[in-house]
C-alpha cells in the first residue's frame, strides 16, 4: 500500500490528487474507510542477547523496552485490539536454524487486558538471536482477517542476523499482497547498518523509521503510532493492471494499489459518462535502491489508442515517491441515452536498478480515479486545463499591455516638459 506518505505511499496519492485539483470523493465505491473493523496493532520486541547492553538512561535496552510497553499498554484506546510478538526471546543456542526459528506470540492480538499483557511483558529476558524476517511473516499472520487498519510497530537495537531471509525483502512481500498493512520500524542505539535495513523494511510498506535513544522518546513514538491505527484511514483496494487497455480491469471512483515492474506499463480503464470528468493521480515509490533519473507517466487514452490528455513527471533520486494526475472532462450530450465513454488510463515507469538489486516485486504504485459532475463550460477546460481562470488569465494580460502603453506615454510627456523647461 502506498497511503499516506509516502503515506505512505497514500498520502502522497493525496497530494497529486490536490496539485491537479482533485479531491477524493464523498460517495467513492473502493477504498473507503468502512469502520467497521477494530484496528489492529502487533508490536514486535527484538529480545535477542544483545538487549543486555546498559546504554539508555544508564538501564538496559530491554528495561528501556519494559518500561515504555508498560505505559504505552496503560494509554492504548479501547478501539485498538493490539498484540505483542517478540523475537529472539526463547532459545539461547548456537544452533543457528534453530535460533532463526525464535519468534514467539508473546500476548495474542484482540482487545487488551492490560494486567495481563503487563505480566507477560514482566517475564522476558535477553535470550537468542535476530530472527527479524521470520518475526515480520508471523507478525502479517497474527494480524489477518478484516477491514480495519493494520499496523506492526518492530523494536530492535540491530540488524538480522538471519540471512538470507533479507527483511526487506519479506516487508515487501507483505506489502505486494495489498491487505493494507503498515509497518513502523524504531531503532534503539542505532548504527548505520541497523538504520539502513529499517528504514527499508518501513519505506517497503509506507511506514516510518525512527531513531530512539531514551526511553521517554520510545513510550512517545510508540504510542504516537499505536494512536495513529485507531484514526479512520482510507484502505486501497488490490487490483491488478493489464498489460493492454483491451484487457484492462474496470474501475470506479476510488484508491488502488499494484505493482509494477521497472520500465513496464499498466493498464486501468473507467467509464466516464457525457457531463462527467475523469480525474486520476498516481503515485510509484522507489522502495529500493534505484539509479537517478527517473519518470512516471499516466496517460488517458480512447479504447482506439488515442491519446486524450496525460500527465508525468520527473526525479533525480532525492525523492522516494513520485506522483502524477490528469483531469479530462466529457462534454455533455443531447441524447439522453447516450453511451458512456470507455477511457483507459496507462501507467509508465522509467525506473532502473543497478545490477544486484531485486526488480520483483514490483514497485508500489497507488492509484486515484474520481469521476464527478463536470464544469459547466467542459471545452474551456478541455483546451486549455484552467476552466473559467482562463478568462481571469486573459484579463490580467489585458491589462498588464493597457498599464504598460499608459506608463510608456506619461513617461515620454514627462520627458518632453523636463526639456522644455
């Protein structure tokens, strides 16, 4: 999912949404927010040895974790139904298959008995490995099933150690089955290496990375984020676009999610009434290493391949998501019965990797359509994309040439009386 931003991924759609003028819609029929559904959060506990180590606030890291689950348990809404993961926190060997197996449901995800969730965080202690990889694919299991939001919030103070299960591979993975889910990553004493692998794992699904390294800071980020899962979010539906307008899944006013293979084109096709505008934005996230110079390109095209408006855009490689849009209106018709228009949109891509780096899945790529009642004047804006501003446009230069030739003349009558005099 790319909601929000980045979001994440969602909030950028938005954005796009916003720059060409567009809005979502009030009766959209896909990927709304239905409340119908707790949200549901997991928070994964990195217990491995290495949480011993006394650097926070003069405690260990695994006090420092104790202490925030405890008031973050304390403050977490009634809405939430919230579980806790840990990893690394049974198996004290050397035995490497086996300590990459170490991931445990330490209290299940439903509504919460704080007493009871408190005990259970009371017992762990500093045990095993890193199994990261392993603890995220059980953590997506443990939060299966219904509409409402999904959040995993991972606490860890160092990378994996269970290759070649890479993370971030399996955080995208989880993110190209589009349930919806978002996963924050908080990294305690961070290195380099530990925040290069998080922030990967949280950019793969549109969450957060987040450096912390007092225990204050840790009970704030984590409860931010466990708060954040009961605000009404807006879900994108899976969909998947073909290669050719002639096969092109039909869709209706609202927000979607794909992926799309570097350099490939997808195809998505909606149904615009005469006296109806079509307006789409689309957002592709570099949620891996790409090389600089890149584009995206979102195209309105006839079902006969004729272009009918587009719109693209362009990065350098300071940027993680890039965002489009276009607007075409359909003028309205004097017969009644007259037929509604397919339009097939074409999403493009220029992004490229260097050798090494995984093409599959695909990039995320997040989708806007919204048809709504067209402007009253639909060839105004059709021409020349400013609607009825185009007559202010106009106006202005007016009256900029009319000032210009005004100023022009006093300034010479000004200069013939300096001379006279």
């Amino acid at each position: 999912m790319i909601t929000r931003t980045r979001l994440a991924a969602g909030a950028c759609a938005l954005l796009a949404a916003l720059a060409a003028g567009m809005a979502f819609p009030a009766g959209a029929s896909a990927g709304e927010p239905t409340g119908e559904d707790a949200p549901k959060v997991d928070l994964v506990l990195d217990v491995s040895g290495s949480m011993r180590t006394r650097d926070i606030d003069g405690g260990t890291r695994m006090a420092a974790a104790k202490q925030a689950f405890n008031e973050v348990l304390d403050a977490t809404p009634e809405e939430v139904q919230l579980g806790i993961r840990t990893l690394g926190a049974d198996y004290p060997g050397d035995d490497r298959k086996t300590g990459c197996k170490d991931t445990a449901q330490l209290y299940p995800v439903g509504p919460l008995d704080r007493t009871e969730a408190k005990t259970a965080v009371a017992t762990l202690s500093p045990t095993g490995w890193t199994p990261i990889g392993p603890a995220l694919l059980k953590a997506a299991g443990d939060l299966d099933g219904g509409d409402g939001s999904k959040r995993i919030v991972l606490i860890s103070d160092g990378e994996d150690t269970c290759a070649p299960l890479d993370p971030c591979e399996v955080a995208r993975e989880i993110a190209a089955k589009g349930i919806g889910l978002t996963i924050d990553t908080l990294g305690l004493v961070p290195n380099t290496k530990m925040r290069q692998q998080l922030s990967c794992i949280a950019e793969a699904t549109g969450g957060t990375y987040t450096s912390v390294e007092h225990t204050e800071e840790l009970t704030d980020k984590v409860n931010q984020l466990v708060d954040r899962a009961a605000d009404p979010v807006v879900t994108p539906v899976a969909t998947e676009g073909a290669d050719a307008c002639a096969k092109a899944p039909a869709l209706k006013s609202g927000l979607y999610t794909d992926r799309e293979e570097f350099g490939q084109q997808r195809w998505y096709r909606v149904d615009v009434e005469p006296g109806q505008e079509l307006r789409a934005s689309v957002s592709v996230g570099a949620d891996r290493a790409v090389n600089p110079s890149y584009g995206v390109l979102l195209r309105a095209v006839t079902v006969h391949g004729r272009e009918i408006v587009r719109g693209e855009a362009a990065g350098n490689g300071r940027t993680d998501v890039l965002s489009t849009g276009l607007r075409y209106p359909k003028a309205e018709s004097d017969d009644d019965d007259a037929a509604a228009e397919a339009v097939c949109l074409q999403v493009t891509n220029s992004f490229s990797v260097a050798s090494g780096v995984k093409t599959t899945p695909g990039l995320p790529l997040e989708l806007t359509v919204d048809v709504v009642d067209g402007p009253g004047d639909s060839d105004d804006v059709a021409a020349f994309g400013l609607g009825r501003g185009w007559w202010l446009l106009g106006l202005l230069v007016l009256v900029g040439f009319l000032a210009g030739l005004l100023w022009g003349w006093l300034s010479r009558w000004r200069f013939a009386i300096w001379r006279t005099n």
